[in-house]
C-alpha cells in the first residue's frame, strides 16, 4: 500500500474513531450516534477510495455488525429492497439493448437529428427524459430502463480508444442531473411525488397534477437550458463539433439495414415494460416487478444469456454497495437520529422573518441528502416534520408544501448514490466520485438559486403565496 492509499484509508478510520468515542448529543441514542460515526467514516471512504467502493462499503457494514449495532439480519437488510434490484435490472435490460444492436440504432437515429455538436446531443438525452417523465412514475425505471440504454449506445460511439473519454463524462451527467430536474417537474415523474401531495394534504394544501406542472414549468425549463450547458463548460469534452456526425449516422443505419429479429423482440419487450411502468400500478405491478418481467423474457426468448448476466461485473459490483448505502441510512432513521437532527433544526427557527426561517429550513432538507440513498426514504423520513416547521414559522402551506416537494426531486443529483438512477448511470465509469460530487453540489446550487429564487418570483405570480 502506498502512501497515498494508506493516508486515505487511515483518514476516515481517524474520523470515525473521533466521532465515535465523542458523547451522543443530548436527545439521541448512543447508538444512534455510533452508527451516524460509521456512516460518516463510511462516505469519506468511499470519496477517498483507497479501496474499491464495493470494499468500503463492506468495511462500513461488517463494523455496525462486529460493534452489534446492526445485527446479521438487519446489516443485510438492503439487499432484498426493491429500488436495489431495480438497478442490477436495469444493467440487464441494458447490455441487451447493447448487444442486440437496437441502442445503436436509436443512438445512430438520434445523432443523424441533433448529432452537429456534442452539446447537442447532451439536450437530446435530456429531452428523451422530459417527454417520457409524465408518464413513468419511476425515476429509477425511466433512467435504468430507458435513458441509460440510450447514454451507453452513444458513449460506445463516441468513447473508443481514439475517441474522447470526456463525452462520456458529459453525458452521463447531463442526463443524470437532467433526470433530477424532470422527477421535479411533475407529479407522476417520480415514485415519492404522490406521496409528498398526501403529506400536504394532511396538512392544509391540496396538490394537483396540473397545480404542479405549472408551479414547476418556469424554474424547470430554466433548469434543464442551463444545467447542460454548464455541466459542458465544466466537464470540457475535447469532441465538441461533430460536423459529419449527421453523415456518418446516416451511412450507418444504412449499413445496419432492417430490424434484425433480436431487435424487433426487444422492442416489443421494452414497449411492454413502458405500459407496464405507466399502468403497472392499476394492477398491483411495480416497477422492480416490471423489470423482473423484462429480464425473464429477454433471458426466455435469447435476446439476452444467463451468461452475461453472470459478467455484468458493473451490476453485482452496484449491488453491493448500493444495498449497503440503503442500508445504513435506513437504521440511521429507525435509530431516530433523522428525527432527532430535525427536531435540532426546528427548535432553533425562532424569531426570524418566515421567509428567511423558510430559506434557511430548505437549505437544511436539501443537504441533509447527503445522509441518505434514496428520494423516497428522505422525504418518508424528514418531509412531514419538515413542512410543519415550515407552516408554524408562518410559510404559506401550499408554498411550503411544493417547494419542499420540488427539493425532494432535486436533491437526487448531489451524490452517486443518492437516487434510483444514480448508481446506475455512475456505473458507466467515465465520472469519477470527486468529479459526480463537485458537479452535483454546483449543479445543487443552480438549482437553489432557479427554484427559490426565480422560482419564488413565479410562484408569487401565480398567488402561491
């Protein structure tokens, strides 16, 4: 080990030490503590990466096990959750797109319309997302299933040994923060959004689907012109201009001819898991088991062999740490330390303007993301006690209640493992975890300053509040 990979290793260790054998605050358990230490010792590691992710993340959860803060059972809780096994589908659903051939059809279609410049095709994927978001009421589904086929086509294209790593690294962000972006523009666009209209209504504002498109439409759109642009002025791809891409697109679907069987089977496939993604919850079917489907049939009709699913190394490696991110932020919340750090927060929003209360309460619900591994597990967690602290500050309820709504989508983008389809489009591999993180915080902050800010003048517009 050099000195680097030791100095990385030793570092959260040193952290966790330090946290752990500091006394639990008052109001929260020792164990609460304790494994808030572990976590936090766990993240830097994984950001760190003295070992593979995968290995940190085991670190991490065989620590809770030998402390007995989690027992055998619960520290392996993780991987039987739905949203986990979602993902590993989606890497399947993936490489059979790819080895059919038909996501480098739908990439060559694609190029051969907005293929001129690399930008170009980075609002491409994002517009993909924006039209199919009303309809797929999963984030993980809509980026796995759909968009991620779509991205791994076009890296294929454009990241071989005499191309450009750094497009890759473009559009995988640009469709990943794009993705944040349009789970936050409509009500059925993300799993945890009907959710968060029956918390608010609970609470004195009633949200309709049309209430929040509206309300959502301005910032949005704002969002989604400016995201990929700055993400293409950050990441700085050397391929800008593809001047014969167009060309080059055309020749080749010539050149690949008609659907080929395997093409037309996938298709038909896909086109069922689409309606069983939109209508699937009519009849009792979730996204996971919709996928499940997908796979099955696709192994059953040979589109896809049992023996690439067994060297999809991107998705077993996803599947052991993305469980175990789910994992420790679960007990974290069951612990009451979730609870715990919220009830923190609301003693001490006293005696300023509701607005600045209201600014500074938001800004605590979005970060606190950082400590958890999915949308839906946040808002379950802190976006109840959140928004009566927001109403008795004096926020207007269905102010209060949409824009912590519209947060509970955008906050997905901050970390690679802080949504559905952010371990999934991380595996890609061409975005490093210090680049994902800069990126999602100084996309985080763009999104802060459209949706609180110009968002905030709309919504004043619109008599929200």
């Amino acid at each position: 080990m050099n000195l680097k990979k030791a100095i990385s290793f030793a570092l959260p260790f040193i952290l966790g030490l330090l946290l752990w054998f500091l006394p639990a605050p008052e109001g929260l358990l020792r164990d609460a503590w304790h494994l808030f230490a572990l976590f936090v010792a766990t993240i830097l590691g994984i950001i760190l990466r003295p070992f593979p992710m995968g290995v940190i993340a085991l670190f991490g959860l065989t620590l809770a096990v030998i402390t007995g803060l989690l027992s055998f059972e619960q520290a392996f809780s993780g991987f039987s959750n739905e949203i986990v096994w979602l993902v590993v589908f989606a890497f399947f659903i993936s490489r059979a797109f790819i080895q059919s051939g038909l996501g480098e059809r739908i990439a060559y279609s694609l190029m051969s319309r907005i293929g001129k410049e690399t930008l170009g095709l980075g609002y491409g994927l994002v517009a993909t997302d924006l039209l199919i978001a009303p309809i797929i009421p999963s984030l993980a589904a809509r980026g796995g299933g759909v968009i991620y086929p779509l991205l791994q086509s076009l890296t294929t294209i454009f990241t071989g040994a005499s191309h450009d790593p750094r497009v890759g690294a473009f559009l995988t962000l640009s469709a990943f923060q794009g993705m944040a972006i349009t789970s936050a523009m409509f009500l059925t666009a993300m799993a945890g959004n009907p959710l968060i209209a029956l918390y608010a209504k609970q609470h004195g504002a009633t949200i309709m689907w049309g209430g929040w498109a509206l309300a959502a439409l301005v910032p949005g759109l704002l969002s989604l012109a400016i995201a990929p642009w700055l993400i293409y002025r950050l990441v700085r791809p050397v391929i800008r201009k593809t001047p014969h891409a167009r060309e080059m697109a055309k020749e080749a679907l010539r050149k690949m001819g008609p659907l080929t069987l395997q093409e037309k089977i996938l298709l038909l496939i896909f086109l069922l898991m689409i309606l069983l993604w939109i209508f699937g919850h009519l009849i009792g079917c979730s996204a996971t088991v919709t996928a499940l489907i997908g796979v099955v049939l696709l192994l059953s009709t040979g589109v896809l062999r049992w023996k690439e699913i067994l060297q999809e190394g991107n998705a077993w490696d996803t599947f052991v740490w993305f469980a175990i991110l789910i994992t420790l932020p679960r007990y974290l919340t069951e612990f009451g330390f979730t609870h715990w750090f919220s009830d923190q927060i609301a003693s001490s929003l006293t005696g300023p303007h509701w607005i600045a209360s209201f600014l500074v309460l938001s800004l605590v619900y979005f970060y606190a993301h950082y400590f958890f591994a999915s949308n839906v597990a946040h808002i379950t967690a802190l976006f109840v006690p959140f928004l009566i602290v927001a109403i008795s500050v004096g926020t207007p309820p269905m102010l209060a209640a949409l824009s912590l709504g519209f947060l509970s989508n955008l906050f997905g983008g901050l970390t690679h493992y802080g949504s559905g389809p952010a371990p999934i489009l991380f595996g890609t591999g061409f975005v490093t975890v210090r680049e994902w993180w800069k990126i999602g915080a100084l996309i985080g902050l763009l999104n802060i300053a459209i949706w609180l800010g110009i968002g905030a003048v709309w919504w004043k517009l619109l008599g929200l509040w």
